[in-house]
C-alpha cells in the first residue's frame, strides 16, 4: 500500500513536532551537579581517624639530622584499617623551609584520586598568633575553619562552622611538659564538656600504633566537622612546632640573662 504524498507530510511534520517538544524539554533539565551527593557522606559512620605520614629512611633522618621539610604527606584511615583518604600538600621544596608561618594548600583526595577536601592555610608571620585554617569541600567551597587562640605556652583552636560561628574548642597540653609522652588535645563543647580527642602519640609509646594521629570523635558529628578535624590537625603541627621553637629560644635567652 503506497502512501500517499499528504500522509507523508503529516508524518513528517509531526516527527518535527516530537523532536522539537524533546529537544526544549532536554534544554530545560538541569545538569548533573557532580556534588550533589557529598563526599563528605563516606564519613557518616566513622568516630575514629588514623593518620599516618608517609616517609622512608632517607627522609627521616633529613628531617630529623637536616631539619628539611620534605614532602608532606599523609594517609587517613578507619578504625579498622580502611584506606578513607591521601593527603598531599601543594607547595615547592623552598616555601616549604622559609617558615612555619608560610601559606599553603593541602589536597585530600579519596581512592578515586579525586580531590574531594582542600586544606588552605594563609601566609602570617610565624611568631604571631591568629594562623588558622579553611576547610573546602568540594574544593572553593568552605564547610569550615579552625583559628588559633593565643596562649604563651599552650595550645588552643576554635573551630567554626562555614559561617565563621563558634561549633567547638580544641585545647592542647603545656607544651614544655608534653614532649616524651603523648600529647593530647581535647575536644570541647562550647559549654565546657570534653566530647573527644586528638593524640599525637609519642614515637616510643605503647599506644603508638605507628599512627601519627588518632582523632576521637562521636560518630554523630557532623560529617563537614569531621572534615574540619583534618585541617586541626594540620594546624596544631606547625602550632606546636611553633611554640617549642619560642619555648627553646626563651630558654637560651634566660640561661644566657644569669
């Protein structure tokens, strides 16, 4: 049976018809929004951080015997050993070893290789107080900050939600009396209760388990402070590392004064 010229052009023009009513229907749906569903959500059920520093023996002992700042890089996990993220901070070898007080950016990324936190850390003089910390996820979008308070010996952070209030208190041991032994810091509410811990574990103690920070935390805090942590972390390094170097200069200064 031939069809004839007329249903032809119907058929035609109403093929168009449904093409075009697709087409505007498919311009006018929204894009896939790659962060729609956060990354942030893998932490949902963790209370506990293990983050490991990756070094070799060469890098040791020019750490220790050189005091070179190599390539920071760490490795987070679980309570039970899962691998959760890599840390690397993007920085050259020189701004590295200017001063503790240099800016500088830390990737997170998960084992997709994909950078789901970013650490940044503005330049400030070394021996002044105020060094803090953002936390972005996804990357330019802040979730978090942890400032530091000023103390002559100890330290303390305030950590703060992306609208820069108040969510909690981070308070460190005395410095002069915390090396040789685990150092300790205390989650704090704003109402004084402690609710965690951050330990930097000594490298003799028992309780070591090769970690170079073990984050304590209930597993119902919100996942974006639960990524704020890892910025604490960052920060109480170059705090603490700070201070003993002020707590030693002090000490010259004083056995030098009798």
């Amino acid at each position: 049976m031939r069809t004839s010229v007329t249903a032809k052009l119907t058929i035609y023009i109403s093929l168009v018809k449904s093409n075009m009513e697709l087409s505007e229907f498919t311009t006018m749906m929204p894009g896939p929004d790659p962060y729609r569903f956060s990354e942030l959500e893998t932490l949902t059920m963790i209370d506990q951080f293990f983050i490991y520093k990756e070094r070799n023996m060469d890098e040791c002992i020019d750490e220790v015997c050189c005091g070179k700042n190599l390539d920071i890089r760490y490795t987070v996990k679980d309570d039970i050993g899962n691998h959760v993220f890599s840390i690397l901070e993007d920085s050259d070898y020189c701004s590295r070893n200017i001063h503790t007080g240099r800016s500088f950016t830390m990737n997170i990324v998960n084992d997709s290789n994909k950078e789901v936190i970013r650490l940044e850390h503005p330049f400030i003089c070394w021996s002044c107080s105020g060094h803090e910390v953002e936390v972005q996820s996804p990357p330019g979008v802040p979730v978090g900050h942890v400032r530091q308070n000023w103390h002559v010996c100890q330290p303390k952070f305030t950590v703060e939600n992306n609208q820069r209030e108040p969510e909690f208190k981070i308070v460190g041991p005395c410095v002069p009396l915390s090396f040789c032994v685990d150092q300790e810091f205390e989650l704090v509410s704003l109402s004084g209760s402690a609710f965690g811990k951050i330990v930097k574990p000594f490298s003799c103690s028992c309780v070591n388990v090769n970690a170079d920070f073990v984050l304590q935390f209930p597993v119902n805090l919100e996942d974006k402070m639960k990524a704020t942590l890892l910025g604490a972390c960052v920060l109480i390094v170059n705090i603490v590392k700070m201070l003993f170097i002020c707590f030693i200069s002090l000490s010259h200064i004083v056995i030098n004064y009798k």
